[in-house]
C-alpha cells in the first residue's frame, strides 16, 4: 500500500535529497540526516524538482492511510476528538491557511475512512470541497459521487480511490501551473496531521510499533525542510520553516541504525523472489519521545488555529 500511495499522494512534494549512511565494521550502517542544506543554493526562483532523484527517498515518508492503518490494526480505537474542526472553515482566509489545512483535513479523511466512518467522510469532504475551490482545485473532487459512496459502507475501496485520485490530478494540475507551494503545504500539512494522530496515540499508551513510526520519520524531516526552504521568500514560509526545524532538533537524540542480513531466496506463485532481511534498529529514549509528541502536537495546534 505505500509505494502505491505515496505514488500517487506524495511523488510531486518529495524534493531531490540523497540520504547519507556511515557504515559500521559491526555490518551495521547508521543513518544520518542531519546535512546542513546552505541557503545559497536557493534563490528567487524556486528550483526544479528531479523527479528521478525524488523516488530514492519516497520510501521514507509514512502516508496518511498508512498510519491510520497501523493505528487501526494495533488496535487503537476511534478517536472523533483528535481529529481537526472543520468549523473554522471561514477563518481560512489566505492560501496558505487553506493549503496548509487542506493537506490537516486529507490526512484526516484517510484515518476516516480507514475506521469507515462513512457520515464523518461526507463532512470532511465537504471541508475540503470548500478549501479546494478557494484554492481553485476543486473541479477535481467529483463531490456527487463522494458523498454517494460515502453513505454506503459497500462502497468503501470505491471511495478511497476516488479520493487518493482527487488528489493526484490536483497535484499535477499544480505542478504544471508553477504552484508548487501550494503543494509543498498540503503535503505538509498531511505530515504533520498523521505525525499528530501516532503523537496522540504514543502520549497516552507508547505502543512500540507506533513509537517506532514516529522515530523512524526522522529520516523525513530533513526532506520536508528543503521542500519548505524553496519557498522561503514568503515570510509565511519562514515562520513555518522554524516550527519544522524545532521538531527536527527534538528529533537529534533519535538514533537509527541498520543491521545488514543475509538476502533469502523464496518461490512465491511460481516466481523466484529475493527477499532483503536486513533490522532496523531505534535508539529513543522516553524523554525524547516525550519532547517530539509535545513538538508535534504545538506545530500542529499552531497550523489548525492560524
């Protein structure tokens, strides 16, 4: 499922950024992304993405549904109350309120529909409806239909799909007209809303398969920061920028490191495939997981209450 929706969702925001591994003599390799990105290279003119370069780091980023289906099948309950309001609608009044919180409202529609809650869809959807036409997108949500397949729990995969789809032509559409920032938002956005929805999570009850998603977004940030700098003339950016660059120092007592396996051949359907067993190792202690949950939860109080 991540490949498939990061494809479809995430490709266009990820920017061109190699991920730097120090290997160890114990056959370990620890990652490090920590580089320092120099402002110089940026200018007045956004840079071209690469999109090449771009699918090299694409595995890192955790989507919306997928973190809501790891919330789900660790058994974590429903929670209406974590979710972000959408009775501020009104109070969007700029385009980077409404991008920034488009990308809040379509990370919370794929933990909605996740958990099937079908009436909640149709009032998400009707939140990001009115954000998309503000930002001129909206003739690529087929609303009609969403609400028809929304109220019918047979329909679910049909909707999920028309959703994910929703976005993929709207991130095109953007690509292609040079609104590259407003894309930049709503994937950030969409970060920070499932980051928030695993904080929640691992503040009350620390499971260790969420804890270890939070830590491992670590390799993430970095990305994020250089995504968010190519727009940094905008002093709305700017502001954004340095509530990222906090968490990412929360993030500095998180050490991540991969144990090399022994590579196992396997017949499946017929077909010989190969399959890599190499660990991931985490090294987090309580009180930094303490410090990014309370991050992550004030970046996103600040982004939901602009």
């Amino acid at each position: 499922m991540k490949r498939n929706w990061l494809k479809i969702v995430f490709a266009a925001f990820i920017v061109t950024l190699l991920l730097q591994f120090g290997c160890k003599g114990d056959g370990s390799k620890s990652i490090s992304n920590d580089i320092e990105i120099p402002d110089s290279i940026f200018n007045d003119k956004p840079l071209m993405i690469s999109k090449e370069a771009m699918e090299d780091i694409i595995d890192n980023i955790s989507s919306p549904v997928e973190m809501a289906a790891l919330l789900k099948s660790s058994g974590v309950p429903f929670s209406q109350k974590m979710l972000a309001s959408t009775s501020r609608i009104d109070d969007l009044n700029t385009n980077f309120k409404q991008a920034l919180n488009l990308g809040v409202y379509g990370c919370d529609l794929g933990y909605l529909n996740m958990y099937e809650k079908t009436g909640s869809v149709i009032t998400n959807m009707t939140a990001i409806k009115t954000l998309s036409n503000e930002l001129r997108i909206g003739q690529f949500f087929d609303f009609s239909t969403i609400k028809r397949l929304a109220t019918n729990n047979e329909n679910l995969d049909s909707l999920m799909y028309i959703s994910v789809s929703s976005f993929n032509n709207m991130d095109e559409y953007l690509r292609q007209s040079n609104r590259g920032n407003i894309s930049s938002l709503i994937v950030t956005g969409m970060w920070i809303e499932g980051m928030y929805l695993a904080a929640m999570v691992a503040k009350d009850a620390p499971r260790a398969d969420i804890v270890e998603r939070i830590a491992d977004q670590k390799l993430v940030l970095n990305d994020l920061i250089l995504i968010l700098k190519n727009y940094q003339n905008d002093p709305s950016f700017v502001d954004l920028i340095a509530q990222i660059e906090i968490v990412k120092k929360e993030y500095e007592g998180v050490k991540i490191t991969y144990e090399m396996g022994e590579p196992e051949a396997k017949e499946v359907d017929g077909m010989l495939i190969i399959i890599q067993n190499d660990k991931q190792h985490i090294d987090m202690s309580d009180e930094t997981l303490t410090s990014i949950i309370g991050a992550i939860i004030d970046v996103r109080t600040k982004i939901i209450n602009l």
